[in-house]
C-alpha cells in the first residue's frame, strides 16, 4: 500500500520538490503550492482535511509560518539547505571573489556550518538556523560581521535582497538530493510507525481480591467486552482470576489513551469493589507479548491500588496506569506535551527521544562519536550521523571536539546529548 505524504512548499521550491519526487517508490504526494507565505497555514488546513495523509514534507519558507499548526501525531519533515548546498557556495564564493576568505553565513545549522567551512578553510561568522528568525535580525548579522569585509552567504531570498548593494552575496539554494534524503526518511519513519501500530499486543488483567474471584473475573470480562474502544479484540479466561486480552498495539493504544488510564480498572472498583491488576505486553510474537504482559502483570500487583504497567520488548516500561483519568508516570522514558513536541519539532519519534534521556543519564555527560552514538542505540553508522545532524538542528547535541580512535585512522567528532538537559529546561520532569 502506498504511503500519502502532503507536501507544502512554496512556488520557488515546487520544482525541486518534484525532481526529488520523481525518483521515490512507494508514495503518493499531495501537493499544497502558496505564493507567499501568509497562505501556507490555508494550504495546511487543506492538506490536513484530506483523508489519509500519513505525513507531511514541508518546504523551509512554509515551515516558518505554520510550524505551530502540524498535529502533533503526524510525522514531519522540513527540507532545508544542508552541507552539500553550503559547500557548493563557497566553491562559488572561492570562483565569483577569490579575494575574499571570510564569509558571514546565516541558517545553516551550526555544525554544517563548522563542518564545511573549517574543512575548506573558510573564516567565518555564523548565524546557525533558528525557529522564528526575524529577516531584519539576520540582516543586521551580516552587517556587523561585515566591517571588516567578506561575502555573504544565505539560503533566503529576502536578506540576499537586501544585502546584495552592500557586499558580495552568495545565495544557496534547496537542492534535490537533500529534499529527497528528507522524504525518504519520512517516508521510513511512516512505515516503520505503521509496522509499529501492527505489531502484536497482549494485556493480561488479575482480580486482586474479592470475596467470590471467579464471579469478579466474570464481572471484568464484560466490562472489556462492553468497551467500544476494545471492538476487534480478543478476550479469553486464564487460569481462576484473570483475562487474557489479544489486539494490535494501535487498538490497545486507543483505548488507553497513550496508556494514560485503563477505564476498567475504575468500572471495576465501582461495580464490584475489587482491585485489578493490568499488564499489557509488546513482543514480536504471541508467546513474548503474554509473557511480558505477565511480567507488567505481576508489578501492578506490588501496588497499593488498582493500576496497570506496560513492558514493550525494547526495555521500555510504562506505568503506573490508573483507572480515573491521572496522567500516566513513566518509569523510563517521559511521554509529556513537551516531550511530544520535541520528537515532532525534531523529526524523531517520542519513543527515540525517551531513549536518548536515558543514554544521556547513562553516559553521565561524556561526548561520544556517531558510531558510538549508533552502537548503544542499536542503528547502523549512518543512521547515528543522520541523528548527530538531526539533534544538532535542533541544539540537542553539542560539539566537544574530535577523537583519533587509531594512529592512522581519520579524527571523528565528539558530541555531548543536551536532550534531557533542554527537557529539563523546559520543565518537563524527566524521572
């Protein structure tokens, strides 16, 4: 089945979008063209009230004006200039001014910018991307890095506009490569979130006590089976006092809330006045999913109350889970707004994010390289230098240096995670 994927982007770019689309297998593009971009945030809402879009690509002058409005849920990616378009620019700055060697760049990211022009020896001033840059802010840069001369280099129309009098200008611009590398990561992280919603889940549910046990299974059997939010489960007896639950990760996810609360636990104490315990398991088979749900079983039993814990075959354990609405506590990994708002800002998902606080409290403030980064995570090493570039876009990794790893082999950068660092900035409780 082909992936829907809404693209928004402005006139200029739509050609180079299309050229990096034409050579992508397995999607279908919805297009939203604006003019300016005080008409993006309308072509959003169309692109969005269309049935089926399972993400979004979204041009860099459109990203700016509408980057509040993308639900939360829905994957993105934004297409910006990348290393290859800035080193093109001072190949062309190095032909059009040869003699200049200094360059007041703007909105690359700050390690592309480190990146290219230390590689090609280009001294520099640097106004790495932000979200929300006034133009008149980065005009200004410029100006002041400029008293001593040098060439501008940007990737946006307007400040090369306005400077273009004042000194020599470069102006960059998206190529194919980079929007197409975007859209088959987001392409990848689509399917590989369908897969996710597939895969198979088990939840396993104890009456805890009660005078007559087997009545109060009974009781809690129809309670699940009355549950609209369980339609297309599968429910079965196990053993005297508890249920087995089979149904995809996707259903089991609805039905909890992002495994927020599990309504019958409350029905329950209501109905009979007995106390349940609830683990739900995600495994790769049946036989994993019921043994980790009896895992997350046996410890919502060690709580005082009804509860449930949720244990995915990665290590991830979710709880408690209350029966009455209180917002879920995470054991290892924090699944806030906030958190919510960052994996979608940097294109990651919350459970990648979640993953890198806990890496980060492991590693105890120590840089490490990409191919480290991706050894722990379990990724291969391109994967790690996509993420290094990914983190640093949004400031969540910092540069500390290089490393020789052997007398003859090349130095790798060093990069220390800032991720639960700017969480906790943010006032997200990450424990």
């Amino acid at each position: 089945m082909s992936v829907v994927i809404g693209v928004l982007v402005h006139t200029r770019h739509q050609e180079v979008f299309r050229q990096a689309a034409s050579t992508v297998s397995g999607v279908t593009l919805r297009w939203a063209i604006c003019g300016e971009p005080a008409q993006a945030g309308d072509r959003l809402r169309e692109l969005l009230a269309s049935p089926g879009v399972n993400g979004l690509l979204i041009g860099p002058r459109s990203y700016e004006a509408v980057r509040g409005e993308v639900p939360e849920d829905l994957p993105m990616a934004v297409a910006r200039p990348s290393s290859l378009e800035l080193a093109l620019a001072v190949a062309r700055m190095r032909s059009d001014y040869p003699e200049h060697r200094r360059a007041s760049i703007d909105t690359f990211d700050h390690h592309v910018i480190q990146e290219v022009a230390t590689t090609l020896g280009v001294r520099h001033s640097a106004l790495p991307y932000a979200t929300g840059q006034p133009i008149a802010e980065i005009v200004d840069h410029h100006r002041a890095a400029l008293r001593n001369g040098g060439v501008v280099i940007t990737p946006r129309l307007e400040v090369a506009e306005a400077l273009r009098a004042e000194a020599p200008v470069v102006d960059t611009d998206l190529l194919a490569a980079s929007v197409r590398a975007e859209l088959q990561d987001l392409l990848l992280r689509v399917k590989a979130g369908q897969a996710e919603d597939s895969r198979f889940a088990a939840g396993v549910f104890q009456v805890r006590d009660g005078e007559d046990v087997e009545r109060a299974r009974a009781g809690l059997r129809e309670i699940l089976l009355q549950d609209p939010h369980l339609a297309g489960s599968w429910v079965e007896n196990r053993g005297k006092r508890g249920l087995v639950l089979f149904a995809h990760k996707a259903l089991l996810e609805r039905a909890t809330a992002g495994w927020q609360v599990v309504p019958a636990l409350q029905q329950a104490e209501r109905s009979m006045d007995v106390r349940i315990a609830a683990g739900f398991g995600l495994g790769a088979s049946v036989r994993a999913g019921i043994s980790l749900a009896e895992r997350a079983a046996v410890r919502a039993e060690a709580e005082p109350h009804s509860c449930g814990f949720v244990i995915e075959d990665s290590g991830i354990i979710i709880g408690p889970i209350g029966g009455g609405g209180r917002r879920t506590e995470f054991a290892y990994r924090d699944h806030s707004a906030e958190l919510e708002r960052t994996a979608r800002e940097v294109g990651l998902s919350p459970t990648t994010l979640s993953r890198l606080v806990s890496l980060e409290r492991e590693l105890g403030g120590r840089a490490v390289s990409p191919s480290e980064l991706a050894t722990l995570l379990g990724i291969t090493d391109p994967s790690g230098r996509r993420l290094i570039r990914k983190l640093g876009t949004a400031e969540l990794v910092t540069s500390e240096g290089s490393a020789q790893p052997t007398r003859r082999g090349r130095p790798t950068r060093l990069y220390r995670l800032r991720v639960g660092e700017a969480l906790g900035q943010s006032g997200t409780a990450l424990d």
